[in-house]
C-alpha cells in the first residue's frame, strides 16, 4: 500500500532489537477519523512489506502516545485484526490508556487477536522471552 502520508513524516518510530529478533514500534497517535485509521495502517504495512517481506515477527508496541477516539472503535479492530494476521507472530503492548485498553480488548473479542499490556519494554521483553521458550517446548 502506498502512504498516505508526506515523505518523511511518521508518527511511528521502528526500530528492529536485533538481540531480541522483534520490532519496537513506537506509536505517536491519535486514531479520531476512519482516514486516521487507514493511514494508521498504511504506515506498519509499508515498514512491513519493506523490511520484513514475507516474514512475521514479533512487535512490541509502545503506545504511551497513542490513542483512539471511541467513533473509530470498529474500524481500528478490524484494522489491528489485519495488521497482527499479516504482519505479527506475538504483540505485546506497554503503556495503554484506557480508551486503548477498551478498543484493544473489544477487538480480542470480535476478531480474536491477542490482548495484553505491560507497564514497561522490559516486562514485555520477558515475557516474549517466556513464550517463546513456552513454544519451543510445546
């Protein structure tokens, strides 16, 4: 998909953590319209389709500057559906707000993706860390 968004803006930060093979998304957000949310989208399959093509990773999201206006609620579940099918083998979110919380959860249950929160990187780290050694046990 072709951005939506002038060359060179982004309000999402990558960085790839080559010691934990898994992408720190950092999400500077505000979801308020259904152009929002494409957009929103837009921007995780481009870095996606460009830097890990073919291949699901796991994906950390820092979401302390994210947020979601309650009239866009359904279009993003169906937009985060999309993006953890794609793009994701585990996600793990770090400082959700409430209004987050509510969308992300409601979304677990209409389209089935995960649901989880941290209070910090490090905690999702570990546990990435622990599921993973959870799978390749069983």
């Amino acid at each position: 998909m072709r951005s939506l968004r002038p060359a060179g803006e982004t309000k999402i930060k990558f960085r790839y953590l080559a010691e934990h093979d898994a992408v720190l998304a950092t999400v500077d957000w505000q979801l308020e319209t259904a152009k929002d949310v494409a957009e929103w989208l837009g921007t995780y399959e481009e870095y996606f389709t460009r830097h890990h093509p073919g291949k699901k990773v796991d994906l950390i999201l820092d979401l302390s500057k994210f947020t979601i206006s309650p009239r866009v609620g359904a279009a993003f579940g169906e937009a985060r559906a999309k993006l953890v099918a794609l793009y994701a083998k585990r996600t793990y979110r770090v400082n959700v707000d409430a209004a987050t919380k509510t969308a992300m959860y409601t979304s677990r249950v209409l389209h089935g993706v995960a649901a989880n929160d941290f209070p910090s990187i490090e905690d999702a780290l570990a546990q990435l860390k622990a599921d993973r050694e959870r799978d390749a046990v069983g």
